[in-house]
C-alpha cells in the first residue's frame, strides 16, 4: 500500500479513501486565524462542513480568501487554532491531512495547462496521483455521468468554455477521491447567465464524491439556494459561530476600520456578517 495527496493506492491502482459515516464532519474548524506582517490576514473562524456540502466564501480584497481556501486544504503555515480535517489535527499533522484534500484552482499557481488535451490532462493527473490511467478514466466517465454532458477528449483546455473549464479542473482533482477540495476565484472567468449552472455542476460532484468543495467567488448573488454563504471582512477579526444541524450560524465582527458595503450580508452599523444559506433570513 503507498500513499499519495489524498488517500491510498493499492497495487492495481485504485483509490481507497476510508468512508466517512453520514452525519460527520469532513472538516471542523476553531478560532482558526491566521496573522501576518500587517496584522490578521483572517479570522477567528469557527466553521463546520459536512460531505457533499458546497460552501461559498466572499470578500473584499484583502480579506484573505485565498490564505482561507490554503488553510482549508492543510497547505498553509502559520495558521493557529484548531483544524480537523477527516479526525485528523491539520494544524499539527499538515502532511498527513492533506492526503484527504485537493486544490483545483488558485490564482495562477495552481490549474490545468491550456495547452494539454483533456485525455492528456487525466493522464497528467492519474500520474500525479499515483493511480492507474484505467482508475482514472473509470472515475472521469462516472463523474460525466452524473454532471450529465461528456468533455470532448481531444479539446484542449484553453478551448473549453468557462463553466466547462471550471467544472473540468475540479473533476480533475476529483479523481483522486478528495474529502475537502478548494477552488478560487470560481466565479472569475464565468458570464454571469452560466453561473448557476456552474454551481449546480460543483453540487453535484461535491454530492457524488462525498466531499466539501469550498469556493471562493467575486460575486455571491448566483449562489443557488441552500449553498453554504461566508463572508471574509478586509482588516476585521471574525469567527462563525458553530452551527449544527446545517443550521445557519453568525460570524461576529469586530471593527477596526469603518467598511462601506452594499453587500447585503454585512452590517455595517452592527458590524455582524450573517453566514447562511442562499434564500434563508
């Protein structure tokens, strides 16, 4: 048995990712912050996420969704509090959590080369991942099943349209079955008439999987009903209470400088950012 970034590969090449029992948590955070040369970059956060669970985060820029979506996944250092990820402590044993985790997207650093073909890039992956190129496009074709359009193996990247791109990457990492998977600016290059649809898609693999995928997005007014809302404030300490029962949760906010918004999620007299869920006061 050798292990690889999210779960272990036995000697024909199949995945074996150990089953997380319905109702528990694939990932448990709290007063997770993290602070840099200039002050908190984000948090106190407290947050639960359950299999098969979407979860959007916005924010101004320089509210630190990026080093958010890094710490969610086990990959950023420095981070201080409390972070669970499938049982395991991701703040103490980074290594061995990330072995349940997946980035799809960050910023320029992390994505799919627009050169390579779709077949190249599964091929790309399953190496990557140490599994068999035949493991690989059993769980490509599965997950086109359930998203319910097939992605041209023969295109290159670049060619793919927005929504297709996006949804691509994500299935990508997916093929190493991942607990938690990140993606960031989701929303950038998608028109705003796709974006639901590209949500709809990311539920459906979340679902599929049993994993949390965690967003970030530019805009939060496509977000699908019943998707998991959180708010980042530039230059402000947070945390979201811990809720249960998907139950929607509070993140309290304490100011320390005056922010001017007209997104609907944060109070600027109260200073109080509700985290809930897209269609529910």
């Amino acid at each position: 048995m050798r292990w690889h970034l999210g779960g272990s590969v036995d000697n024909s090449g199949k995945v074996r990712v150990p089953a997380i029992p319905d109702g528990e948590l694939v990932l448990s955070a709290r007063s997770l912050m993290a602070s840099g040369p200039e002050g908190t970059v984000f948090g106190p956060v407290d947050l639960d996420l359950y299999p098969g669970e979407l979860c959007i985060v916005t924010g101004d820029e320089g509210s630190g969704k990026s080093a958010f979506l890094l710490t969610l996944s086990g990959r950023f250092r420095g981070a201080t509090g409390d972070l669970t990820i499938c049982g395991i402590d991701a703040l103490a044993r980074p290594y061995e959590a990330i072995q349940n985790t997946a980035v799809a997207r960050l910023g320029n650093h992390v994505l799919p080369e627009d050169r390579l073909t779709v077949t190249e890039s599964i091929s790309e992956r399953a190496y990557l991942d140490g599994i068999s190129l035949a493991e690989a496009e059993r769980r490509a074709a599965q997950m086109e099943e359930i998203l319910g359009f097939r992605i041209e193996r023969g295109a290159e990247i670049e060619q793919l349209d927005p929504v297709t791109r996006i949804v691509g990457a994500t299935a990508l990492v997916a093929l190493r079955p991942a607990r938690v998977i990140v993606v960031d600016d989701v929303d950038a290059a998608v028109p705003h008439a796709d974006q639901v649809a590209m949500y709809q898609y990311l539920i459906k693999l979340a679902q599929f999987n049993g994993a949390a995928i965690v967003c970030t997005a530019i805009n939060g007014d496509t977000v699908p009903k019943g998707v998991l809302r959180v708010r980042l404030a530039s230059r402000r300490r947070s945390y979201v209470h811990a809720y249960t029962d998907h139950e929607p949760a509070e993140m309290t906010v304490v100011d320390t400088d005056p922010v001017i918004s007209a997104d609907p999620l944060l109070d600027t007299d109260t200073g109080t950012v509700i985290v809930t869920r897209t269609g529910e006061n």
